[in-house]
C-alpha cells in the first residue's frame, strides 16, 4: 500500500476529484515512467480521471511519423494493461480532442516569455537538440496547462521532472482567474517523493529518459534476458556495500529506489533484507523483480494489441466523452476573453 504521507503537496479536498496525467508517445515507455508515473494513475480509481496519449506534446522533439502513428495506441493499450479501466476512466489520444490545442492557443496570451524561459525541462532539451530549438518546444508547458485545465483537475499525479510544469499551470490558472472570476480549478502535483525520480541504469546521475540510449533504462517492453542483461550491467561503485546513500552511491541507491518501490518495502527494509550480500546479488533481486512486475503487464498488453478493433473503438470512444467535458471549459473560456459566438 502507498503510504500517503509520503505524498508532496497532497491537499486532498472532499468534492469529487479530477485526476489528470499524461505521458508522451515519444519512446519506448521505461521502468522510471513506471514507477514515477504509470504506476499511480491506478490509485485514483474511484475518481474521475482522464489519461491523456501527449501526442502533440511529442512533436517537440522530430519524431518518425511511422513509429509516433504505432507508439499512440501502444501507449493507450499501456495505460490499459498497467490496471487502469477505459470504461471507468477517460484514455484518449491529445490531438483527437481539439480542445486543447484551442485553449493552449488563449493560454499563449496569459503566459510570460520571461516565465517560459525559467523552465528546467527547456533549457535541458534545447541543449540535446540545439538543432531543432523551436516555439513548440518553448511553449511546451501551456499546451500542457490546456490539458491539466480543460477538465477541471484537482490532482496531476507525474515524476519530480513535471512539478515546475504544473506550478507554471497553476500560476497561468491564477492569472486567468484573477481577471475573469473563477473559470479554472488550480490543480496540485501529486508526487511520490521516494520514486519522485528513477536514475539512469548507465548515468546515474542523470534521470531515466525514454529518449536516452536503449542501454540507460529498462523498457516496460523488454524480455526477460534483456532487463537481465541491463540491470546487469548497471554502473555502481567500487565500495561493495550495499547502502542508501544516493550523492555518494547512486547507482547502489537508485537499485535499492527500485526494489523498494516494486516491493512496497521502505529503502531500509530492503537494505536489511540483503545485508552482507554483494552488488552482483542486489542486481539478480532487483531484476527478478522488475522482470515480476512486468510479466502480467506484457501479457495483458499482447492480449489487447493482439484484438485490432478494440482499442480504436475505446479510443474514438473516449475522445469524444473528453471532448464532451473540454468543450464545456472551452466555451467558458471564450465567453469570458469576448469571442463573438452566434
Ligand atoms: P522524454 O525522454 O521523451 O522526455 P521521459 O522518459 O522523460 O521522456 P515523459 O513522457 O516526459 O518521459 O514523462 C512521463 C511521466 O513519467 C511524467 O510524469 C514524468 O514525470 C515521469 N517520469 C519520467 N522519467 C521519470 C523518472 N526517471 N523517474 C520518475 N518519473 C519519471
Ligand atoms: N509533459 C508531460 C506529459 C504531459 C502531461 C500533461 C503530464 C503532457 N500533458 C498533463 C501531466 C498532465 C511529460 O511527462 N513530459
């Protein structure tokens, strides 16, 4: 069970709650969105939650158009085998629902230069694609603003990368209110501060990317032998003990955030449970695992891909029903800003 006082800013109100998160067609999906992300969404069953395919979002940074037209659904189907019910809950793909690129487009007018150019996730990726720095990816977080409040939401659960995003969110809601009354709900991040952010497995310095190279992170589709092999070959240190110590052992910490995270245990409890053992011991646990953990999902995920018409059905399906619900915002939204609507 998650203990929720390990929860960042979780002010949970007692109206029926908006959960909103969404993940990025852009790779191959990894252990770090896993555990940071993918594994959360399922606590909010009893909510209304939508989860969102960020296809817009991932044009970004250029994409093969063959490989972004198969990773959509791949993500959908995803979603569907970590757990998360498409009848009780909203799984669509971005760019079916208009909406948000509309409202991104009113949000462009309430959004600061100056507040876009503080951005963290900015100024890393305009240095991994000093090529391709484009307005898009400048204007990344109001397109992601537009999504968080289209629909209300209360509660946006996502990996420590995305807090400063949904605080940008939350300070345009602000400004927008302030001049038009009370159109947005301000959302909260919802982050799970001991798996706020899962380390690279060859850097672990670095967080766990999806864009990084195949050897860096284990991929929620990779076979037995290949997360094996992977973790493996994790960097550690040349101390050989096995101690949380994350500044001066990374790559032994971020092991042990991984194996307590998928067992439910606190760090010191799996520090305990291999005492005197060696790195070599930690990697086949932490493997095992991972490998555990995964298996239920690969198969149910076969299962859904394998039937052709199921997920177009539920994703035309619940684009409609989130377009049904965005609609509402967005004729608020035009109504308050003066847009002549016959
Ligand atoms: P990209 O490399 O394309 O930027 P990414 O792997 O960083 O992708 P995103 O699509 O940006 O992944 O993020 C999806 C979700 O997973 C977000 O909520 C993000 O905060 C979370 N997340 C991403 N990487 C990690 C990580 N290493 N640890 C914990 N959470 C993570
Ligand atoms: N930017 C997020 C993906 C994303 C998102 C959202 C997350 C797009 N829209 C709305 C939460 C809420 C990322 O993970 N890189």
């Amino acid at each position: 069970m998650i203990n929720m006082s390990e929860v960042l800013n979780n002010n949970a109100p007692e109206k029926k709650q908006v959960i909103y998160s969404a993940v990025q067609p852009s790779g191959n999906i990894t252990l770090g969105n896993y555990i940071g992300a993918l594994r959360n969404f399922s606590l909010f069953e009893d909510k209304e939650s939508l989860f969102c395919v960020a296809d817009l979002h991932s044009l970004t940074v250029r994409q093969d158009p063959a490989q972004l037209r198969k990773r959509s659904p791949s993500l959908a189907a995803l979603y569907i085998a970590c757990g998360l019910d498409p009848e009780k809950n909203i799984i669509y793909c971005q760019s079916h629902v208009p909406a948000h690129a509309e409202l991104s487009w009113i949000l462009n007018c309430y959004t600061y230069m100056g507040e876009l150019n503080r951005m963290t996730q900015f100024k890393a990726k305009s240095q991994q694609h000093a090529d391709n720095i484009n307005a898009g990816l400048f204007t990344y977080p109001v397109l992601m603003a537009a999504d968080i409040l289209l629909y209300q939401t209360d509660i946006v659960p996502v990996g420590l990368d995305q807090k400063q995003h949904v605080e940008i969110c939350r300070d345009i809601a602000q400004r927008f209110n302030s001049v038009y009354g009370d159109v947005f709900t301000l959302p909260e991040p919802y982050i799970r501060k001991s798996t706020a952010k899962i380390m690279s497995l060859s850097e672990p310095t670095k967080k766990m990317s999806k864009s990084d190279p195949d050897e860096s992170f284990v991929s929620l589709f990779d076979d037995p032998d290949t997360i094996r092999r992977k973790i493996k070959r994790a960097v550690t240190d040349s101390e050989a003990q096995i101690r949380f110590d994350p500044e001066n052992k990374p790559g032994v910490s971020n092991l042990l955030t991984i194996l307590s995270a998928l067992k439910n245990q606190t760090v010191e409890e799996v520090e305990q449970s291999l005492s005197g053992l060696g790195y070599g011991q930690l990697k086949e646990a932490v493997a095992q695992t991972v490998i555990e953990e995964f298996a239920p999902i690969q198969a149910r995920y076969k299962e859904i891909m394998a039937d052709k018409t199921y997920l177009p059905t539920i994703l035309k399906e619940n684009a409609a029903r989130a377009q049904y619900l965005a609609q509402k915002t967005l004729r608020k939204v035009y109504k308050k800003v003066g847009l002549y609507q016959p």
